[in-house]
C-alpha cells in the first residue's frame, strides 16, 4: 500500500521523530521562564538577606522529640548564617536551571527535555530551600520544635483537607462548589448547637456533616435543576450562611452560651505502638477523631475516584456528559448523589472548628478557610491526594505565622497572619503551572 500525504512515512527516517515525542508548548516553556526567574531572584534574597543577614555564630535549633517522648531523638542544631547561605544558592540554581530549560524549548521547538513538566518538582524543591533559609534566620539564636510545627500544620489543615475533598466530589461530576465556605459556618454552627443540646459529641459531628449536606442539597437543586449559575449561586449561599449564622448567633447561642453553645472538644485519640514511633508517631497517630476520618476518606476517595468503576463514571460525568449519557450513565443523577456527599464532608471539615478544635461558635470563625480549601482543590489538581498536599501546605503556612510570633521575630504580627492567604494567591496564580480543570466543570447538562 502507498502512503498518502496525510500519512506518515515510514522507515528509518520516521524514528527519531518518533522517538523524540511531541514539541514542548510554548506556554510551557515560558511558564518555566517566569517560575525559574522568580526562584532564582528569591533565592538571591535569601543569601543576601537570610543568609548575610544573620549574625555569624548564631545556631538554630530544631527539636525532634517533645518532652517526655519514650524514645530521644538529639535536636538539630545548625548554624543559621552558613545554612541560609546554602540553601538560597540550592535556590538560585534551581531557578536558573528552570529558565534555561525554559529558554531552550522557547528557541528550539523540538527539544523534549522537560515536556512532562517534572522540573515542577524541582520548583517545590527550591521553595522549600526558601523556607529552610527563612527558618534558619528566624530561628537564629532560638529553638522550635519541628514535631509542634508538623502537629500544628496537620490539625490547622484538617478543614482544608475535607473543604477540598468535598470540591474534588463536586467538581469531579461537574458542578463547581463556591460554597465551600458556607457549609463551613452551617456545619459549625449546627455541631456546636446539636453536640450542646444532646450533650454527645458525636451527635454534634453527625449534626454538622447533615447541616452540610443540607446547604450542598440546596446547591445541587439549583444548579442541576434550575441551571443557576454555579458561581454566582455559590456566592449567594456563602452570604446566606454567614447571615444566618450570625444572627442565629446573637439570639440565641451568645445569651444561652452554656446551654446551646459549650458542647465540647473530642479529646485525642492516641494509637499505642505507633504514636510512640520517632518524630512521626506523635504527628500522625496522636490527634482527634477528624485526623481519623481524614485518613479514611483519602483513602476512600483517591481508590474510589481512580480504581472503581463508580470513580470512572464519575469523570465520565464531568469530562464528558453527552458521551456518558450514551452509555447509560445517568448524568444527573451522579452530580445530585456527588454533590450532595460533597456538602457533608464539608459539614464535617465545618465540625472540626467547633467540636473538634475550640468547643464553641462564634460569628465568621472559619474566617474565610472555604475559599482556602478551593484554592488546595485546584492547586491540588482535582485529585484527592494533590489537595491534601496543598491544604497540608496552606496549613504549614498557618502554623508557621503563630510560632515566629511565639519566638519574637522581627517580621511584623500583621505579615505574619498574612501568610495563609499569600501562599494562596501565589499557588493559584501559577505556582503548579497550567492546570486543567474537568472539561464539564460547571456546564450545565441538559438531556436533549
């Protein structure tokens, strides 16, 4: 048979082209330039003012065993000019790698060095030389204990973890949830409310996922029925919940506190053997029930969406609805069934910061945590485990505001609290590159 034009030739010729795979995008390309840039001018920064700016002689000290740790593990001890030094030039080099690999597929199309964007890991990597400098200096001359910190970064990004595990239900389907940050407050507030009234904890959590659920029902109605736009109601629901909420607040739980508003903390729950296990153990089997329940849905979840055939249909909805409804997926009712699961477990994340953390509500107390765990969701890629990964470090950036505040820093108070949103808005803004979102998320589906 002759080849046509539109085919490709065969023969020896064809393989390097077909080995060398496709062109790297432009885009690409240029996204490597700009991150690479920025790496390399913050590691700059770094030498010059982290490293050259501490004081020669001064030692950091990071401890890893808490006091009264059955096993010891020896402190950390570095010192703090040398270190910060070291790690803003691992920075600045990883920087200028990235530009020149950038750089490279800009001028010459067909080079293939990085068209799977790995070198992503190698930006993480410089940041977290960034944060190690950062540490180095603010801890010069003081100590921190690294297992408080990892403690700390856990317990803030648990209501993150189930904001965005909750967005990769929804989304996953379709359905854009904006009211992330609404279910938040409704499940606050009915947990503190139901765990006071029943005096069972327990209730109060089962109270909060309901209360969710009720607020994700409400989403679903009317952007699956009704074709609402999914933002502009989402916004309207989070609005809804923070009025509700507060006024609810102010006649009935503030003038009641000890009858409708003091239900409690979940006390931790330590797991013999494991928590005992160095440095480790005491961060990840010594905490509340919601670290549990965490651990489980991932699980669930990331098997769930990637590995069953319940997961499959799923992206099918979200991807591609038409194509799924021709093969007998009920389109509408996979994003009803996602949408209103996802409203609980954000229900549940909005327990945690009541019953699970301060044991009782107050007015706006997850003080803007839902929009936060949006941004892990698509920081995350839509997946289970890369939103944990992002709500884990929007949780680092939280804890590490309030533990240079507890040293003294120099770095002002109000910098400091800053910090969570920061990193979020750099996350979103490119940080993890272009990402994509499922093709169907937030088109409504109308059977024809």
């Amino acid at each position: 048979m002759t080849a046509t034009g539109t085919e490709p030739a065969a023969g020896p010729a064809a393989a390097p082209a077909a080995a060398a795979g496709p062109a790297v995008r432009p885009g690409a390309a240029r996204r490597r330039v700009v991150t690479g840039g920025a790496l390399a001018a913050f590691g700059v920064l770094a030498v010059v003012g982290f490293g050259l700016g501490t004081h020669a002689g001064l030692h950091a000290r990071f401890r890893l065993a808490e006091s009264g740790a059955k096993v010891g593990v020896p402190d950390l001890v570095v010192p703090a000019r040398i270190s910060a030094v070291v790690l803003g030039g691992v920075c600045v080099l990883i920087g200028l790698a990235r530009v020149w690999r950038g750089w490279r597929g800009l001028g010459d199309r067909s080079d293939r060095a990085g068209q799977s964007d790995r070198s992503g890991r190698w930006t993480v990597a410089g940041i977290a030389c960034l944060v190690a400098a950062f540490l180095c200096w603010a801890v010069a001359g003081e100590s921190v204990s690294l297992v408080g910190i990892a403690q700390g970064t856990l317990f803030l990004s648990l209501p993150l973890v189930f904001g965005s595990l909750s967005g990769v239900l929804c989304e996953r389907s379709g359905v854009i949830n904006v009211s992330i940050e609404g279910q938040f407050l409704f499940g606050a507030f009915t947990a503190a409310f139901a765990g006071s009234l029943a005096g069972s904890l327990w209730v109060g959590l089962l109270a909060g996922g309901i209360a969710g659920m009720l607020l994700g029902a409400v989403l679903a109605v009317f952007s699956i029925r009704y074709l609402v736009d999914q933002v502009i109601l989402g916004v309207v629901l989070n609005v809804f919940a923070l009025g509700l909420t507060g006024f609810l607040y102010d006649r009935l739980l503030q003038p009641n506190a000890d009858t409708y508003n003091n239900p409690g903390v979940f006390a931790p729950i330590r797991i013999p053997v494991l928590a005992d296990i160095p440095i480790a153990g005491p961060v990840l089997f010594d905490s509340n029930v919601f670290l549990y329940l965490a651990y489980l849905l991932l699980v669930v979840l990331q098997v769930g969406l990637f590995h069953t055939r319940w997961g499959l249909r799923v992206r099918a909805v979200g991807e591609h609805p038409q194509a799924a409804d021709t093969v007998g997926i009920r389109v509408l009712a996979t994003r009803y069934r996602n949408v209103i699961m996802g409203g609980f477990v954000a229900g549940i994340g909005g327990a945690f910061f009541t019953v699970g953390s301060v044991g009782g509500f107050t007015k706006n107390m997850t003080s803007g945590k839902g929009f936060i765990a949006l941004a892990a969701l698509i920081f995350g890629r839509w997946s289970p485990l890369g939103a944990m990964a992002a709500a884990l470090l929007f949780g680092f950036a939280d804890q590490l505001q309030l533990v240079l505040s507890g040293i003294g820093t120099p770095i002002p108070s109000q910098a400091l609290a800053s910090a969570p949103y920061l990193a979020t808005i750099f996350a979103v803004a490119g940080l993890v590159g272009k990402v994509t979102a499922p093709k169907a998320d937030g088109k409504p589906y109308v059977k024809q």
